[in-house]
C-alpha cells in the first residue's frame, strides 16, 4: 500500500521557521481564527458516530473469520488486510471517546467498549485520563507527556526498533489481561506495577500512571474484568478448537497495530528536546495530511490525518475537521504559520525524521 499518495492543500510548502523563532510566542492571528472560523462547528453527530464504529467493526470481525475459515491463502490473505485495516478505523474511535464530551453521545462509550475495546483487549481506560495529559500545554512534549518522545533526536535504531516492536502489541494485551490481572488479585504489588506500567496507550517508557479515582475507577473495574475474562476465554479456545483461530487473529491484529505505529510515528516531528512549547509550537510539532491525497484516510483515519489542527480544537469531533482545515486554509493562505504543519504524506515525514536521526550516531 502507497502511504505517500497525499499533498499539501495549497501550492507551496513554505519554509518550516526554526525551534527559536516560535518557541516564546505564539501566533495569535492563527489561534483566532481557529476559534473564530470553526463557529457553528464542534457537536458530535450520532448519525455518523454510530454507523460508521458499527460497520467498521462489523467488516473487521466478518474478515478475521473470513481468514480463519479459508481454505485459500489468497482469500485468507486479502481478508487479513480487510480486517486489519476495518479493526484499526473502528480502534481508533478511542480517540473520539477521550474528548467528546461524556454527555454527547449517550451509551457510545459503553458499546464501543463491548464491541471493539474488550474484544481486541483496548478498553477505553487505557486511553482516557492519559491522552488529555499529551493536550495539556505545559506538559506536551515534556517527560511528563506518556505519548512523546523526541525521536527525532534520537539514534537512528530507535526508528525501526519503535515501529516493529508494535507486532507484539496483541500479545503483549494477552498476556497483561490473560496473566497479570487475575495474579494481581492476589498480589496487591503486580497489581500497583501493572496498573503504573502497563496500563496506558503511551510510548513514554518513563511514565507512571497514577491510580484510579472515583467513576473511573469504577469503569476500570468492569472494563478489565470483561478485558480478562475475554483474554482467558481467548487462551481456553485454543485448547477447544486448537491455535490456528487465534494465531491468525492474533496476526491480523498485529498489522493493526503495526500501521498506528506507523501512524503514531508521523503523528509529530518529535523535534522537542523536553522543554515546555507554546500552542503555535506545539501545532508546528504535529503533523496535517490534508487532501487531494486519499491514502491518508486509510492510514490516518477518523479526523488523525488533521492531528496538527486537532492539537488547535482538541474537542472538535472528528467529522467536523475537514470543514475547519477547509476554512482555516482558505482564510489563512500559502505561507501562513497554518500552512507549516501541513505535510504531503508519511513517507516523506518518515525521510524527514530519519535524517535527523542521522546526525546521532
């Protein structure tokens, strides 16, 4: 699949200003009209929420049985990439879930939990309480942020180190669920360990969460015991029906996972060396994919190809990003600072990064 089929939305890409021309303001005419333009925007729409997280997992669920029950590798095959690709759009609607407001859109959370979050063993609470810390502005980009890492000042390893280790994702969720919650029951201290390290959707390896409190705790509580009880059920089934159904989800899943490290990867510049940003800098840290290019909706898909914009109206639901870039594009113009997050597509971030890497051998 060609991820690098996406361009810019105006002729031009205009010189990106160095770390030291933004870092101590903030371009004000920009975030004015981010507020100004988008009126009239920002209320999550059941009529697209619900059938488009349905379908997706309902396409997803169809192809991963479509692949176990096959007798043709080139049916099995195709079907895998359909249900990767199908289970990691209807994944990513925890995005949504961790900004739209709790009251927008009634028994969502609830049913995206027990359709996608505890099969594929993602419940929401591995997501919510740990996003809005990246959003907060004196923390992004800072050691208390659980989902930076300035990987473009890294060694040039740490790239191809960061995405493949995304293979073992499902595995990894298997054993957390499978094995350390249910032993957490009975030893307090894995219990505090697992929860600390092993229970937030970060790339941090520094970050401690801290415990529960009140309804999200509760939350929790039914989310991963419906997490484990699953993760059980998924290991007894090999026993049944042998490991053939559950390696081949397991593989498929793992393709998931492997394109939102891929996602993730270009999602920022990662230019940040740990020292607090403003908005502007921080928008000019992340990362917009905007159209004519199509391939960006497969790899980026509900709203995350407009993750810069998203980073300017964190609240703004997802179905309502392409009218706000249009807007904002439109007012703001060619060589505007507006301008500068936009980018042609992930290869071309992916070759940028690299070669900062370069120079830290």
């Amino acid at each position: 699949m060609d991820m690098q089929t996406s361009s810019l939305s105006a002729p031009g890409n205009p010189v990106r200003p160095k770390r030291a021309d933004f870092q101590t303001s903030d371009d004000k005419a920009m975030l004015r009209a981010a507020r100004d333009l988008t009126q009239g925007l920002g209320h999550a729409r059941p009529e697209l929420y619900w059938p488009d997280m349905l379908i997706s997992s309902a396409v997803g669920y169809a192809a991963i049985a479509t692949a176990i029950l096959s007798s043709s590798l080139v049916v099995a095959v195709a079907a895998g990439l359909i249900g990767a690709l199908a289970l990691y759009r209807a994944l990513m609607f925890i995005h949504e879930l961790t900004h739209i407001h709790r009251d927008a859109l009634p028994g969502f959370r609830t049913a995206w939990n027990l359709l996608v979050g505890i099969p594929l063993l993602t419940p929401s609470f591995m997501y919510e309480g740990v996003h809005t810390i990246h959003h907060k502005r004196t923390q992004y980009g800072t050691v208390e942020d659980p989902e930076y890492l300035p990987l473009a000042l890294m060694k040039p390893w740490s790239l191809p180190l960061f995405v493949i280790v995304a293979l073992l994702a499902p595995i990894a969720l298997l054993v957390r669920f499978a094995v350390l919650v249910p032993l957490g029951v009975l030893f307090p201290a894995l219990r505090t360990f697992t929860w600390e390290r092993f229970s937030s959707l970060s790339i941090n390896p520094d970050f401690r969460r801290k415990a529960p409190t009140g309804d999200f705790a509760k939350r929790v509580l039914w989310q991963e015991a419906g997490a484990s009880v699953w993760a059980l059920t998924l290991l007894a089934s090999a026993y049944f029906i042998g490991w053939r159904p559950l390696v081949i989800a397991i593989a498929i899943l793992s393709l998931t996972a492997l394109l939102n490290q891929l996602r993730t990867l270009v999602a920022h510049l990662w230019e940040n060396d740990g020292e607090p940003m403003t908005v502007t800098a921080q928008f000019l840290d992340s990362v917009n994919v905007p159209p004519p290019g199509v391939m960006a909706e497969i790899w980026a898909p509900v709203g995350l190809r407009y993750h810069a914009l998203h980073h300017l109206m964190p609240s703004m639901p997802y179905h309502d990003l392409p009218e706000a870039h249009r807007r904002l594009a439109r007012e703001l113009g060619t060589g505007s600072t507006y301008q500068g997050a936009n980018h042609p597509g992930m290869l071309t971030l992916v070759a940028r990064i690299a070669k900062s890497t370069m120079g830290k051998r």
